[in-house]
C-alpha cells in the first residue's frame, strides 16, 4: 500500500507540474489570437484578401 501512495503522490506531482508547464504557451497563444483579431477587424473583417490589398476574383 506504500508503493501505492507513493505512485498516487508521484503522478500528482508530475500533473501539476505538466500543467503549470502547459499553461504559459495558451496564454502566448490567445494574446496571439487577440492580435490577429485586432489586424482582421482593421482590414475590414473579410475573409478573403487578394495580393497587394487588391479584390479577389
């Protein structure tokens, strides 16, 4: 039953760890997305845009 708690207490401390290790790069990456919608909303918010700012076909 030791060994037992003690892997219980191992993978809980490798969790948490993990977690807090994945949790910076979500962060980086919605103040990324947050940029790129402030860039869509200034070209107009369309989808689709031709080469040098031109209308696409």
């Amino acid at each position: 039953m030791k060994i037992t708690q003690e892997v219980r207490d191992f993978a809980a401390k490798q969790n948490s760890e993990s977690y807090l290790a994945a949790t910076a790069p979500v962060e980086r990456a919605e103040e990324g997305m947050e940029e790129m919608s402030e860039k869509f909303r200034e070209v107009g918010s369309e989808l689709y845009v031709g080469a040098g700012g031109r209308q696409h076909d």
